[in-house]
C-alpha cells in the first residue's frame, strides 16, 4: 500500500467531496437537491478543515471545536433554505398548470 | 474602555431579542430605540479610537492565540461609524410606514443581527471568528430579502446559496492559515505566514469574498436579490452588507496575506471591469431600484480596484484612506439612492422610470436627497465620492497606472449617464411630454423625506472632512 | 488522530464508500432517493469522523449533520416528492459532472496536501495549539478540552454560533406556516388539512415510548460533555428530534407560538448575561474562571441545549409549513 497518513486520506477526501459537491451546487436545477449538495460542500470543506490541522498528538481540540461549528452553522443554513423552497414553492404555485403537472417549477432555477 | 466593543456586537443582539418577543406593531418603538443605543454605541466607538488610539479585547480573558480578541484600529472604527450611521437612517426610515419592511415580520430582528454581523467583522481580530460573524451576517441578510415581494424568496435561495459557497471558501482558506502558522489570530498569523503558504489561502479567500461582493463575474445574483428586497432592506443590503465582505479581504490583505501582485492585479482589473460593464448594464434598465442595483456593481468595481495600487510601497497609507472614503462614500449615498427609491415606489405604486415623471413638484426634499446622493456617487467635487476617486487618481498618476486614470473617467462618464435619466425625469414638467401622465404621488410620511436627503448631505459633506477621515484610518497601522 | 500512521484498510473503505455515496446522491434522479442516500452518506462520515478520533464531530455529524439535516430533507421531499426532473440530467452530463467535480477536487486535493506537507511556521513554532489548550482546560471547570474550548476558551465563537442559529430561528418565526385558516390568505386549507396524515395508531404509541428514551440520551448526551465528548449542541439537536418525532406522528401538536419564541430567545440571553457577568466580576466579557465556572458552565449548557433544540424545531416546522 502507497504511504498515505489519516491526515492527507482526510484531506484528499475533503477535497474530492468538495469538488464534486461544489460542481453539482452550481449546475442542478432541483432546489432539494441543490441544498443537498451544499450540505456535501460542507461536509468536505470541514473535512478539509480537520485534515489540515491533523498533525499533532493529542488531537488539537481548536480544529474540532471550530468543525462542530461548521456543522452548526451548516444546518442552520440548510433549514432556512428549505424554509425558502417551501416559500418559493408557494409563491410560484398558482402560475403551475391546473394539471397538476409541475412543469415550469423547477427548470426556471438558474445561476 | 475597550469593554465598548463586545458590546457593539451585543447590543445589537439584545435589540432583536426584544424585537423578536414583541408583536409587529410594538417591533419599531423598540428596534428604533435599540438601534439609536447600538448607533450611540458605534459613535462612542469611533470617538474612543480618534482619542485613545488601537482598541482590544480579550474576550473570556483569554489572550490570543489561544482566546479571541476584539480590536479596532481606524480602519475598522471607519466602517463602524458607516455602520452607525446608515444602520440608524434606515431604521428611522423603516419606522415610518410598516409597508416599508415587506408583508412579512421579521424586519426588524433580521435587521439588527444583521448589524450585529456587521460589527462582528469590523471588529474581528480572529480568523475563525470572522468567519463565524459572516455566517451571521449572510444569514440574516438572506432572510431580510426573503421578505420581499413575489420571487423574493427564490432570490433570497439563490443569495444563499452564493452566501455559503463563499464562506465555505474562506473556512478552506482559514484551515490553510491556520495549518500554517498554527494560530487563528490575524496579527500573529500575518507575522508568521509566508508567501509560499500564503498564496491559496489567498486565492480562496479572494474568490469567496469577491463571490460575496458581488465582483464581476460573480455579480448575478445580487440586481434580483437588492432591487427585489423591500424598501427599508435595499439601503442595508447595498450600503452595508455588501460592506462586509470586502471589508474582510481588505483586512486579511492588509494585515494576514503576504504581498501578492499577481492577486492583486486580477483583482484590480475584474474591478475594472466591473466598473464599465456594471455601468453599461445601469445605463440599460428602466426601473429605478434596479438602475441603483446594477450601480452597486460598478461601484463594487471601484472597491476591488484599489488592490493593484495598495500593493505599492509608499502608497498604502494613502490608498487605504481612499478605499474607506471610497466604501463611505458609497454606503452613504447608495443607503439615500435605495431609501429615495423605495419611498418613490410606495408612493406611486411603481419604480418604472417612466412612472416617476415630475415627481419632484410634490416631492421636493426627496428629490433634492437623490440628487446630492447622485452628486457623491458621480463624483462630482467637493462630494465624499469625488475626494474617493481623487485620491485613486493622485496615486494611479504618481505611479503611471494609466488604465486605472482611464477606468475612472469612464466610470464617471457611465454614473453621470445612468443617474440623470432617473432623476431628468422626476424633475421634468410633464407638459411638455403629454405621451407621459405626471406621476401620482401618495403623501409620505417626513422620514422618508428627510432620510434621504440626510444621508445624502452626509455623502456630499463628508467631503469636507477628508483629512479627519484620512487621520482616522491611519491610526494603528502604516 | 494520529497523523504519521498510515491508514488502513478500514480508513481507506470508509473514504471510497463516502466518494462513491456522494457522487450517487449528488446525481440521484428524485428527490427521495437523494435524500435516503443523503442519510448513507452522513452515516458514512459520522463513522469516519469517528475512527480518525474526532468523536465530538462525529456525534454532532451523526446527530445535526445527518439526524436532523435529514429530517429537514426527508419531510419536505416527501411532501414535495415531484422528481428532481432534470431534464437534460443525461449520462453524458453526469459523467461530465462528475469528471469536472473530480477534477476541481484533485487539483484541490493536490495544493491542499502540498500545503499541509509543508513544516509550519519554520521556526520552530508550536504546532497547532494542543499543548496551550491543554494546559488552560484546567482553569475552564470543565475535564472535556473541547467543551472547555467552545464554552470558555473560544465561547465568543459559540456565542455568535448560536447569534447564527437565532438568525434561523427569526427566519423561521417570519414564515411560520399560519395556524389559524381565518388568517391564511391563499390556499385557505381548513385546519385538519394543514396538519397533514395522521400516522397510524401503532407509530404513535411507538413514538411515545421511543420519545422519553431520546429525551435521556439528550440529557445524558448534555452533562457527558463536560468529561467526554456530547454538549449542548448533540443534546439539543437530540432535543429537536423529539419535537420532531413527537409532531410528525401526530402525538403532540407543536406551533411556533409565544411559547416557542420564548425558547428561542433563552439561550442568547442567558449567554449574554453571563458574557456580562464576566465583565461585572471579572474585567472582560465573558470571563469565566473559579470554583464556580463548571457549574456555570453546565447551567448555560441545559440552557442553550433548549434553545438549539427549540431552533431547529422552529425551522422544521417552519420549512414542513401547510401543504395542500
């Protein structure tokens, strides 16, 4: 097996979670999984935090605390998101064909 | 002394708390007297600065690297007295009719943690904790657009999305700061950073901020989410939000980063570019709040352009002074720009340009605010904006940085343009143009009068004061 | 975590396993699916954090990051079930996605680790700051380092942390779905329909024995944090689960009401306080030293726990709003 610490495993998966995550966030359309993908941002991102600091023994407790942070803040955004989808869901519905078909909803996302 | 800075952060806090408990109609009475407390608090701390010099707090008693500290130096005192004052404008424009905050409540909590993330930035001598008032600032930021009309929520969705993607990029570049110099504090972290380690911090941090400010490129998201917010959230969001976020560049550049040219120039022409293309996209629109929108893209241009010039040694001191006359100028006279709009628009029900026609027969003191907010914004003498492009000039001329002289006489040119269209036609008597009715105009209250014209006097007056600001940034630094 | 080890098999499977379920999330083609792998996913990284020996982490991944977050998105994807139609959600353009999002992360990957491989500071600098935190956990009253770093050390941060988390909360309250139908302006649905199905008999009974079992593991969860890993934020987000449970099966009826907004102010108030309190005994904001710092610790602990839970509460009940 290659030589390959924890610390650069985490960063490498960090970095590859977050390149993926940040290249579907500003591509899809879907609002649902738009704030999917920015909550895998973060999830990498903070690996990333972790990893760059992982290179004591004990662990460095700062890094950890700042992560637990991260994900505080992750959620606290991921809910005010949805609070926003539901709201953009009310404000576009009666322009929605009688159908019940939801065309014209999700495709108008753009950026 | 120094307990003074905690507690412009906090107040703030303690504000929406009060505004948050209490129903709608008792929300003004008291974010009106909490913001007065919290603009009292900002004046006290821009006086303690001029007379005491550099302010730091060690929060839980615990000194940097391990705690965290608050500091002010002149730089940030600058932005807190902005703060102050455009924060306390609005608010007192928000009171004066509840269809100024939007359909929903909210307004006036979001409105002050807002402020709060604003003074948590300014302040911030720690990294992380930066980051975190960023997250509060973006955050209710978001939710302040989120209360405006129809289609504001999906702009408000997208604003977050642009929020949090640039944040995520400062938090990677914080971890690289952090990894190596082993502290979360600027000062320390600047001492110990080379420009080896410094460069993709940099980058990322550049990238995230410039997202947040709305740089070209980047721009897109912000004419929905300004000119779609309600008439009270447009003047904080263009004259202080977007404040934020530079600010912390600016900050890191001055005190963390190691001098970086390449950096530097890309920054310096995208706020080139900025300046015209925001400009030409201005000069296209028909609607007054996004006319001022798209201006906020160009003067956004103005901000990112002083990198290239802080970057020459001997210069910095100078080109600090004028970046903060620059930013001033702007909060001030965009915060009267966006309150003159949305008083327009309740009153006549549209901010379509051609609907304004001869508003400025029974809105005299409204229209007197945009034209002084207009004199600055142009950069017309005298004005805080034309001593701003003045001190670019002085600089860019001195170092033979010809494309910046010309950036800004094109920018000037394109401002002039965009502005007189709007305000050609409120003062232009519509006898003379029967295809267009003179536009009917509902009473408004006195804030909304006086407000703009207020802060517009503060952009053309502020001029006058150029050395005492130029003083005030110098100290504790340069 | 021990950063010179080289990994073994179990690290290196977790971290393929955490690629593989991000990509098929991230390129799911209805909502449901992406949010149940979502959930794979969390689990995933919960158990990473977990075996590189960051259990606090771990515990707020597995308990925030994918018990809570995952709530959020499994109840608006189940009411809003309409399928992520992308229409031009083609092979090719997720192939594309994917090669670009690898790309855009290898590169990243690369500087980040060149960077990391770096000796920091050069001069002989501390690394990282384990051995000052270490030794100031002491005087904090409290034995955990990474509660004593977020309630004492660092607690500005997590004060301005939970300033983040009221700013959802406000959010929240702003577009609280109206629970009286006479004040509903569209839509109009009568009260029994804004409540949405009932679940059936046997879910609630279940939820009302499973929901005191959470209640302790919050509780437990709160006052493990100042010897081991937990704290306020685990036990509140534990806290919100409840509320969560309890509304979604119909057991209880939870509205964000004055008695919610109450909750949702507690917590930055008391903090505040005792920033104040620090200034007034001591000389600094937030100053928290002495015999009596790890009681005051866990007092303001039971106190945020409440909030946090009340918070994400409110923004559930706020986003899960009244459907048709």
């Amino acid at each position: 097996m290659i030589e390959l610490s924890v610390a650069s495993l985490t960063l490498w998966t960090g970095a590859l979670l977050t390149g993926l995550a940040l290249v579907r966030l500003l591509t899809v359309e879907d609002l649902i999984a738009r704030l999917i993908a920015l909550n895998l941002t973060g999830g990498g991102t903070l690996l990333i935090l972790v990893g760059l600091a992982a290179r004591t023994e004990p662990v460095d407790p700062v890094p950890q605390a700042l992560a637990l942070t991260g994900i505080v803040i992750t959620v606290a955004f991921t809910g005010v998101g949805l609070i926003l989808v539901r709201a953009v869901d009310d404000d576009e519905r009666p322009s929605r064909s009688a159908d019940g078909r939801a065309h014209g909803h999700d495709e108008e996302a753009n950026a | 002394m120094s307990a003074l800075l905690p507690a412009a952060v906090l107040l703030p806090v303690i504000t929406a708390l009060a505004c948050l408990a209490l129903p709608r109609r008792a929300q003004p009475i008291s974010g009106f007297l909490g913001g007065l407390a919290s603009a009292a608090v900002n004046a006290a701390v821009v006086v303690a600065v001029t007379s005491h010099g550099v302010l730091e707090h060690h929060m839980a008693g615990w000194a940097p690297p391990l705690g965290i500290a608050l500091r002010a130096d002149g730089l940030a005192a600058a932005f807190v007295g902005l703060t102050g004052a455009v924060g306390f404008a609005t608010l007192v424009f928000a009171a004066s009719a509840e269809a100024t905050t939007g359909r929903r409540t909210g307004f006036w909590p979001l409105a002050m943690l807002t402020w709060s993330g604003l003074m948590g930035i300014f302040l911030a001598a720690d990294l992380f904790n930066a980051y975190v008032a960023l997250e509060v600032l973006g955050l209710s930021a978001v939710g302040m657009v989120a209360l405006g009309g129809r289609g504001a929520p999906r702009a408000a969705l997208r604003y977050l999305i642009v929020a949090v993607v640039g944040s995520m990029l400062l938090l990677t570049a914080i971890g690289l700061v952090y990894a190596a110099t082993s502290t979360l504090d600027m000062d320390l972290a600047g001492q110990r950073l080379t420009a080896e380690d410094g460069w993709l911090p940099l980058v990322l941090a550049a990238t995230g901020m410039g997202l947040k400010t709305a740089l070209v490129p980047m721009h897109a998201w912000l004419p929905p989410a300004h000119a779609g917010s309600p008439p009270a959230v447009s003047p904080l969001m263009s004259a202080l939000v977007v404040k934020g976020s530079f600010y912390l560049i600016l900050r890191l550049w001055l005190d963390v980063f190691p001098r970086n040219d390449a950096v530097a120039l890309v920054l310096g022409v995208l706020g080139a570019v900025a300046v015209i293309w925001g400009g030409v996209l201005a000069l296209a629109q028909r609607r007054l709040k996004r006319i001022v929108a798209y201006s906020t893209i160009s003067q956004v241009g103005y901000l990112f352009l002083a990198f290239p010039l802080l970057n020459l040694p001997g210069h910095q001191p100078a080109m600090v002074s004028a970046v903060v006359a620059m930013a001033l100028a702007h909060g001030l006279a965009k915060a009267a720009m966006f309150t003159a709009a949305g008083a327009l628009m309740l009153g006549t029900g549209t901010d379509h340009v051609d609907g304004l026609v001869g508003a400025a027969r029974s809105e005299g003191v409204l229209t007197a605010g945009m034209i002084l907010s207009a004199v600055s914004l142009i950069g017309l003498p005298m004005s805080l904006g034309f001593t701003a492009k003045w001190q670019y000039l002085e600089v860019a001329l001195q170092t033979g940085a010809w494309w910046i002289v010309l950036v800004l006489l094109t920018g000037t040119l394109l401002a002039a343009g965009y502005l007189l269209r709007p305000l050609a036609a409120l003062i232009r008597d519509s006898d003379t143009h029967e295809e267009v009715g003179q536009a009917e105009i509902g009473p408004r209250p006195a804030a909304q009068r006086w407000v703009p014209l207020a802060l517009g006097a503060m952009a053309v007056g502020a001029g006058l004061f150029t050395t005492d600001l130029t003083a005030l940034t110098s100290i504790g630094w340069g | 975590m021990s950063p010179e080890t080289t990994v073994g098999p179990l690290q290196l499977s977790l971290a393929l396993a955490l690629i593989v379920t991000a990509a098929a999330t991230l390129y799911s083609r209805h909502r449901l699916t992406g949010v149940v792998l979502f959930l794979v996913f969390g689990v995933f990284l919960s158990i990473y954090w977990g075996v590189i020996g960051a259990p606090d982490v771990a515990l707020a991944e597995a308990v925030i990051g994918t018990g809570v977050t995952g709530a959020l998105f499994g109840y608006t994807a189940t009411v809003m079930p309409r399928p992520a139609h992308d229409r031009r959600g083609s092979i090719a353009r997720t192939i594309a996605g994917l090669a670009g999002g690898a790309g855009i992360g290898a590169g990243l990957g690369y500087f980040l680790t060149r960077a990391a491989a770096a000796p920091p500071g050069g001069s002989g600098e501390p690394v990282g700051l384990t051995g000052q935190a270490t030794a100031a956990v002491p005087a904090t009253g409290v034995e955990h380092p990474i509660t004593g770093v977020l309630l004492n050390l660092r607690s500005y941060d997590t004060l301005m942390e939970m300033v983040v988390l009221l700013s959802a909360a406000t959010v929240a309250v702003a577009f609280a779905p109206r629970s009286d139908a006479g004040s509903s302006t569209r839509g109009g649905a009568p009260a029994s329909e804004q409540r949405g199905p009932a679940a059936p008999p046997i879910v609630r009974g279940f939820v009302s024995l499973v929901a005191p079992v959470v209640l302790l593991f919050a509780a437990w969860l709160l006052f493990a944090g100042s010897t081991q890993p937990g704290g306020a934020f685990q036990a509140g987000a534990a806290l919100a689960a409840v509320m969560i449970l309890v509304q979604t099966s119909g057991v209880g009826r939870l509205r964000i009401g004055p008695a919610m907004i109450c909750l949702l102010l507690l917590g930055v108030l008391a903090f505040i306080a005792v920033g104040l309190g620090g200034l007034v005994l001591g000389d600094a904001w937030l100053l928290l030293r002495g015999e009596h710092a790890g009681t005051v610790t866990i007092a303001l602990e039971c106190i945020l726990a409440v909030t946090i839970g009340a918070s994400l509460a409110a923004v559930f009940l706020a986003s899960a709003g009244r459907r048709r």
